[in-house]
C-alpha cells in the first residue's frame, strides 16, 4: 500500500484511518480539532502540522469532514491539500458534499497534476469502525484502480458509479431512501408500542417478513427506548438531504418523503436534537399526537 494521509478525524474519520493502520499503512493524520489523534499515533501514525503537510508526505491522501465548505477549507485553503500535493499523488474524499462541489475540485486539483476520487460512504459509525462501509465511488477508472486498496481497508462494498461526482450523487440516492426507512420504522414502532404490543417480539417479527431492513434491526431499539446515542448525527442527514433536495429541484423533481423527513428533522434539531443520531425521528413521531383521546 502506498503512503496514506488521512485528513479529519470525526466520528467516522478517526476509525477508518485506525483500520488504515491495522491493515499496515504508514499513515500520516490531521486534524482541525486537537485531541483527536491520540489513539492513533499510538497505533503508529505520525501526525501533522496541516492538511499540505499531509499531502506532502502522502501518495494518497483521505478527506474524511463534514460538509462542502469544509472540503473547501482542508483542500484549497491556506496551508490546504492543494498546496502541498505532488504531481502525480491522489486525493479521496469520502466526505458528503454536492456533486458539482465534487467536479469543481477535480479541475483545481488536476491543474496541479493531482487526481481525485470521491467515495461518500454509508454504514454508520458501525460500519466505519468495523471496516463494512458501503463506498459509492466515482473517478477516472485509473484513479479508481489507485484508490481500491485504500478503500477495501475501510470498507467492504466499494462499487464505482461512472464519473467525478457520480459516488456524491449516488450517496444522495441513499440519502434519500433511508429518510423513508428511518421514518417508516419510526412510525411503526411507536405505533406498535401505542398499540400494546411487545416491541422486542415485533421487531422480531418483522425482521422476518418484507419489513426488514438495516435500520429496523439496528435502529429499533433506540426508538423502543427513546435514546438516540450518536450513529448518524441528525444534522449531517439534513445536511445531505439539503444536496438531494437541490438536485431534485434542478432535475424538477418532487420529494415528498424526504421534503417531510427535512421538516421534522429541522424541528428536531431547533428544539437541540441536532447532535443525536438520526433514529431520532421516533421522538418526533411520539410528539405527534391528535386531539382525539384514546379509546
């Protein structure tokens, strides 16, 4: 494997770049918040100064941040990727942020001789720190051969969707599908516990038949108990749902379910859910009650 460096380390970064090392890497890190890299460069990574001294160590260099302006800051902005990425060398972002983002940054970087493979992920904080994550890539095939054996170390379906940006749309195809899982499951659980019935009894029944689904066998209990401890942050899913919602709306599409998903998940975050894990919505769901009483 080449050198790697591994910019952002969240809740998803910092367990992808651990299973980078546990598959032998030379993994150089940063990280805009201090304190996050401790555990790592234990494990062997060095650590440096800025996202250019990064790149300048690395043939290969991961973007793990949150949302397009931070992809912006760590690659183009001062002390950035860009400024210390040799010709020849590779970027792989596995942020979430807008497919036309994603494109624009390809042509700075192959100005400077740089290629870039965008490879969003989906899997949760599970998935990232047990090496399952999904990976929707997109990039020049070459780019994309480079980039497998970087991606096979964090994840374990990486499929190549076709060109620069196609893995961020991708994404928000996925995006938008577990908006309706989330909040289908949400519904039915909280229903089922109005109901009378036993919630581990009808998951498992459910978890059999056509119901089944990820987020019904791993989700289910938090909204059985109504705590939300963080897998997928409730902010950046409205955050993704936002890039999804605006290619729908240049594409003329309607989103019914996602468009309800948002608002629900923009009350949530107002009345300061935003850092709860997105099964969340049950609690919302719970809230929503009619006038009529019970029976």
């Amino acid at each position: 494997m080449e050198r790697i460096g591994f910019v952002g380390l969240g809740t998803m970064g910092a367990p992808m770049a651990a299973n980078l090392l546990r598959a032998g890497a030379t993994l150089t890190v940063w990280n805009r918040t201090p304190g996050r890299t401790s555990a790592l460069l234990e494990m062997g990574a060095v650590e440096a100064s800025s996202p250019a001294a990064v790149a300048a160590r690395s043939d290969v260099t991961v973007v793990c941040v949150s949302d397009t302006p931070d992809v912006e800051a760590v690659m183009f902005g001062p002390a950035g990727i860009a400024a210390g990425a040799r010709s020849g060398s590779l970027v792989v972002d596995c942020s979430t942020i807008s497919p036309a983002a994603t494109r624009e940054s390809g042509r700075r970087l192959a100005g400077g001789g740089v290629g870039l493979v965008d490879a969003p992920v989906s899997g949760g904080s599970e998935g990232a720190r047990l090496g399952t994550l999904t990976m929707f890539v997109g990039g020049m095939e070459a780019d994309v051969a480079r980039a497998r054996p970087v991606l096979e170390a964090m994840g374990k379906t990486i499929t190549h969707v076709g060109q620069l940006g196609n893995g961020q749309a991708a994404k928000a195809v996925n995006q938008v599908i577990i908006s309706g899982t989330y909040l289908g499951v949400a519904e039915g659980i909280v229903l089922g516990i109005e109901a009378g019935l036993d919630p581990g009894r009808l998951v498992e029944a459910l978890s059999a038949g056509a119901a089944q689904s990820w987020v019904l066998v791993n989700r289910s209990g938090r909204m059985i108990d109504d705590r939300y401890p963080l897998g997928l942050r409730l902010a950046l899913h409205r955050k993704d749902l936002g890039i999804a919602l605006e290619m729908a709306r240049e594409l003329g599409l309607d989103l019914p379910v996602a468009e309800l998903t948002a608002a629900i998940e923009d009350g949530l975050a107002s009345t300061g859910h935003a850092d709860e894990d997105m099964s969340i919505l049950a609690h919302a769901i719970r809230a929503m009650r009619n006038a009529s009483p019970r029976a």
